[in-house]
C-alpha cells in the first residue's frame, strides 16, 4: 500500500509539474545560486552531484550565501567530495574549504588534514554540514575532523584524543576555537566533544563574532556524567563559562537548585546575550521535582544567569489562575532579550480545554498572547484551540510571535475541513496569516485554472525576521484545474506590505546546466542567527532555500519585502543592471519615492524624516543623489502607481573594474510630499561589484 501510495504521489507530482510551473511562487522566480551540475568553483573537470548533494543554506545580511555541498569529478574521492561554499550568485561562488585539505590554520601540525578517522580500516570526509557565518563581519564557523602525525583519533580528550575543532574567522584566515582535548580554561578539564558533528541548535555566533555552543568536558574536576557538560559563549582565546552540568542556580524564595540536564538551545542574540533551556535535578538545597524542573535562562556578560520562566510559576493569565507548564522555546531573540515560548498551563483552574498557551515576553515579564479556548480574532464562533510548538519570536512591532494553531468550534462552523490555522502576533494584537479552506493566492496563472483553496496547514517550519516577513512550510494546496484536483504540499511567505504570497510549489522549476528542472521539495533552517532572524531568512528580506528535485536540487535565494532585486552581483568588466522591483503597498500608492544608495552597509541607518532610512550615508549616498533618474540609475525617483509600486535599476556600465569591491545598499524611502516626513523606509538590497 505504501509502495502504491508513493507511486501515485510522484504520478501527481509529475502530472502537475507543468501547471505548477506558472505558479507565481516566490523561490521559483528567485536567484538559482548553484545547482545540480553546475561546474565546482576553483576545481576543474568536478561537477556538483552525487548523493545528498546539498545542505541547507544560510546567509549574512549582506546577501552572502554559505552552505555544503558535494561533487564528482576533478579527482575528487569519498574522502574529498564536499566542500563549503560562499558567494553572492552563480558567477561569484567561491570554494572556502575542502574536505581532504590541510587544515586551515596551519598550527594543528604538519600533515594534519580534515579527514575523520571512524575506524581502523573507514575514513570519512571531514566537514561538519552545519557552518554558520555571523550576520556582519563575514566571521565563519564550523566544526570539522582530521587526522595526521601528531592527531590522536581513538579514546577521549583525557587520554589525548584531539581529533576535531571549531575553526571561526573571515575565509583564508581561520583559527581554532575550541579542540578537542584542548584546556576549557574551567578547573583544569578539557574539551570532549566531537566538533564534527555540531549542531545548528547547539552552536550561534552574533555579529560581534561572538558563538556560543555546548560542549562535552573532561578531565580536571570532571565527575563521570555529573558535571560533564557546559556552555561556552566569546571568541577565540577569550571564552567564557555561562552554565556547566550540575552548577547550583539560586531560585525564588531561597534556596538553590542543581542543573541536572543541559538543553538544547543556545541563542545569541546582537549584544552578546544568551537564551537557554535547562532542566534541574534533584540536587540542591530545595530539590526540583517533575512538575518543576524546567527552565528558560538568559546570560548577560557582566551579570551571568537569570531565570527567565520556570515551570510551575504562577503565569500571567487574564482570568483564572494557573501554572506555567514547560517552556517550549521559538526560535529567535530579540536584541533586547526578548523571546517566546508555548507551555502546557496546570494548576488553578486550568482545564485540559484551556490548557495550552504562547507567552511573549523577557526579563521585565511575560504576557500571554494565546490561550485555547479563547475567542478567534476575526472568526466569529470559533474558539483558540492547540497552538503547536513550532514557533518562531522576532522583534516585529516590539516583540512578535507566529505559530501554527487548530481552532475549535463555538457556533461558528468550524469542521475538520477549515480548523487549521497559522497567526503572527503579539499580546492583545493577533492577525491571521492562512486558514485551511480559504482561497490559496498564487496559482491563477495555472493553465486550466479553476480555483485553488488551502487544504491541512499543518506544523512545519515557521521562520520570521524583524522585519515581520514569515516562511511557513506545511501547508497543502488542493488545486483544482479542467483536468482534475490535487493536493500539493506547499510552502507560504508574509509580509507586511504584500501580505501572503505562494513561496514555493511542487513542480516549480530551476535553471540548471541541464535545462529548466522541476522541484518536488524545498528546505531551510528555522534555527536563529545571532541577529534575531532564522539562518535561512534575514533581516534585510533574503529567502534561502535548498530545492529538492528527483536526484539532487539546487541553492536558491527569493525576496522578501519592498524591495526584489536580482541579481545580487555585477561584474565590473562586462557590466550588466540590477534591477529593483519596488512595492511599498496599497497604502503609499500615488506618493513620491526616492531610492536610496550607499555602500557603508545598513546599520545604524540614517535618521530623516522621523524614521530610520536602513542606508548608512557616503559618497556613493550623494552620487546617487544627484544623479537620481540619471547616469547608471533609473526609476530612482518618481511617483508609485495605484497599487504602490515602481521600478528602478541600476545599469553598470563595463570596463569599470576599479569599483570592484564595492557594496552598495539600494532602499526606498516614500516621502510626503507636502511634509517631507518618511512615510515608508524599505529594507536595502545588496549588489555586490566584481
């Protein structure tokens, strides 16, 4: 039956792929990055290829894409077949490391090369598949394993095993973070911990270059499993202890408790915080129990721990009275500490029909913003019901979450058929995002169009950035066209200005060597840069996905936002435009727009008007100025139509090879045109020059 099931799938899948692909999804009409076949920067005669050959994307503010992938060809074996790759597009793709090279610092001995020894007999390549970059700076991080001369690759870091690293720096400047069977600085023990296989979940760096990560210990003081475990958050030779396994925390009404198992999250956040789950044992002079032993934390430099929530507390309920249950992180922190959790309420007058609940909140309280039970916002007769815990926080509005949720029927029609839900909000503010049965927008273009209606929003990855754009996957399209109905599992993106668009169809396709290409799936990663935004989705708009076709896929970048603009790279030899396609929403339609450029990168903007304009000013800020509607720009200046939107370029003209290296910012900026007030301040998009 499963074998018939998968089988008529892939049929649909297949019977579709040309509907799908005049499907207006996001991702399909986005920057193909690199993909299946595609020749391998800097290595002649490899392809990209082979099983598994991507892993997901993340991306920095500026636009640069870091990620692992595999190939064939050029020499290349099973020891020496991936590689990290960073870059803007296609053409600017760059090889950072390789497996089988000398390791990059050059200070771990001669002939020590990112290989992992698994055996007597069985090598492996040696890079880790989860390397992050830090939102600014262009600082990388990465676990990685090799062998050599002077590399011990069996036993444990008390008997010498140093076998693998954290390296962190710029590209071509690595060094060593933490290594295996290196001094913690912590009562003599020594790190133990395969860095190889880290973990997005267990690893963050800010823009500071700071990372936090969880690490295994041994030696020193270290007593079996008791103590064996710690956080670490700062920058190479200057780490610093936040939490170890068995420390005694100091609780509410005296008395202390021990940590008795270490979490999972490790969250920085742009000032050097850190958000973590933790569970207490039973150690401790007042012994946690089961119904209230776990935490939320945060660590501030200066001033160590606090308990944010813990299970069991009294929670700030508007009726009733109840207990927090335990707290289930959203992916994210804000740069003021705030964050977001869902728990299973207990206690008081809590019933199991209103028992689920999402807090927002920080270090000066936590609110509610969602209970079951409670009235639906907008849906007459419908009842909150179960909200899931995949959620995501971000500072959108002074504080946001988005989650998935079921409703409940109270008179208002609500069946198995339209209860699922996907929301974003804030305490006392939230707005529904999709709703299962509504119209599903994005597929008028399908030949033989009927209608198209959202079937199950189920609970996969919901990822949101500052500025309140949202990514939401798991959601089912059943799509009805002249030949018939299918389901599709889709993926959907929001944002404040365009409000819900499709992101990503099966069946939409990709350029690639070999032709256009139709994907079945796509992938990210919801996990939180150190900038309050997921890996895959940052601040300033840029989507990153990693599309699956039948063998294989492709890396791809969409937008988000005011402003959609490809390609992300000029060359400065042949020349070639960049092109901005320019909304600011029904709202500002009919009003006057500026585009705004400089090349100083976004932070802290540029005060005018009564907002933020995200440009921080230069020389190229005045060139652009003067030169608005003229020289290598167009449409920089004009009025938006009646829907609110423009288009701009910038044409670079070729044998301009002496601004190679520049960065510039585009933004639009909507202006009163009697006041001169900033009505609209658009996120920039980067262009880089080669």
């Amino acid at each position: 039956m499963t074998l018939n099931r998968n089988h008529l799938r892939i049929v649909a899948v297949l019977a579709l792929s040309a509907a799908s692909a005049a499907a207006q999804s996001l991702i399909s009409q986005g920057q193909v990055l690199l993909a299946e076949g595609d020749a391998v920067p800097g290595l002649p005669g490899a392809v990209l290829g082979g099983a598994s050959a991507f892993d997901f994307p993340v991306a920095d503010l500026s636009g640069n894409v870091l990620f692992r992938a595999r190939f064939t060809g050029g020499g290349s074996t099973t020891l020496t077949d991936r590689a990290y790759f960073l870059g803007r597009t296609r053409e600017t793709m760059q090889m950072i490391v390789r497996a089988g090279d000398p390791e990059p610092t050059g200070t771990l001995g001669a002939g020590t090369v990112l290989i992992q020894q698994s055996s007597a007999t069985l090598q492996l390549q040696g890079l880790g598949g989860s390397p992050r970059i830090s939102p600014e700076g262009g600082i990388l991080v990465f676990g990685a394993s090799f062998i050599g001369p002077s590399i011990i690759t069996t036993g444990t870091a008390a008997t010498g095993r140093n076998d693998s690293a954290l390296f962190w720096g710029p590209p071509g400047a690595f060094i060593v973070l933490a290594q295996r069977g290196a001094p913690t600085g912590v009562n003599g023990t020594l790190f133990d911990t395969q860095f190889g296989g880290v973990g997005y979940q267990a690893t963050s760096i800010n823009g500071a270059g700071q990372v936090a990560f969880l690490a295994t210990i041994a030696g020193g003081d270290v007593s079996g499993t008791t103590n064996n475990q710690a956080i670490f958050v700062g920058t190479p030779g200057s780490l610093n202890l936040v939490l170890r396994k068995n420390d005694l925390v100091p609780v509410a009404g005296g008395g202390t408790c021990n940590i008795g198992t270490m979490g999972f999250n490790t969250i920085l956040n742009r000032v050097g915080w850190l958000l973590h789950d933790q569970r207490f044992g039973a150690g401790g002079t007042t012994p946690a129990t089961a119904a209230n032993d776990n935490i939320l934390m945060v660590w501030q430099p200066g001033f160590g721990n606090t308990i944010l929530v813990r299970e069991g507390d009294p929670a700030p309920l508007p009726s009733g009275t109840g207990n927090y249950g335990s707290p289930s992180i959203a992916q994210g922190f804000g740069i003021a500490g705030g964050c977001a959790f869902t728990c299973t309420l207990s206690g008081g007058t809590v019933t199991t029909a209103d028992d689920n609940a999402v807090f927002l909140g920080g270090l000066g309280g936590f609110q509610l913003v969602h209970r079951e039970g409670t009235p639906a916002p907008g849906i007459p007769g419908a009842l909150m019901g179960t909200a899931n815990f995949t959620q995501s926080y971000s500072d959108f509005e002074g504080g946001s979450t988005a989650f998935y949720c079921t409703l409940t029927d109270a008179g208002g029609g609500v069946t198995a058929n339209n209860d699922q839900t996907l929301w974003i909000g804030r305490p006392g503010s939230l707005r529904l995002i999709a709703r299962e049965g509504d119209p599903a927008p994005g597929f008028a273009g399908v030949p033989g169009f009927v209608s198209a209606s959202f079937g199950a929003i189920q609970a996969g990855s919901v990822q949101m950035n500052d500025l309140g754009h949202v990514i939401a996957s798991g959601v089912t399209v059943n799509l009805t066209t002249t030949s018939g109905t299918s389901s599709l599992s889709c993926s959907y993106a929001w944002d404040p200005v365009s409000g819900l668009q499709l992101a990503f169809a099966p069946g939409d396709t990709f350029a690639t060597p070999a032709g256009l290409v139709a994907a079945n799936t796509t992938g990210s990663v919801q996990f939180p840069s150190g900038d309050g935004c997921p890996l895959s989705l940052n601040n300033q708009g840029d989507v990153l996905q990693r599309v699956n076709f039948a063998v294989n896929g492709a890396i791809v970048r969409g937008r988000l936002g005011s402003n959609d603009c490809t390609p992300s790279a000029v060359n400065t030899v042949t020349g070639g435009a960049h092109t901005m396609r320019l909304n600011a929403g029904q709202a500002n339609a009919g009003q006057l727009y500026l585009v705004a450029v400089g090349g100083s990168g976004s932070r802290p903007g540029l005060p005018f008007g009564g907002a933020i304009v995200p440009i921080n000013p230069d020389a190229w800020t005045s060139i652009g100025l003067d030169l608005l509607n003229s020289g290598p720009w167009a449409g920089t200046f004009g009025v938006l139509d009646a829907v609110g939107k423009a288009t701009a370029s910038f044409t670079l003209p070729a044998g301009l090879g002496f601004l190679a290296g520049a960065d510039l910012r585009h933004a639009l900026v909507v202006i009163d045109f009697q006041t001169l007030n900033v009505l609209f301040a658009g996120e920039p998009c980067g262009v880089k020059l080669y």
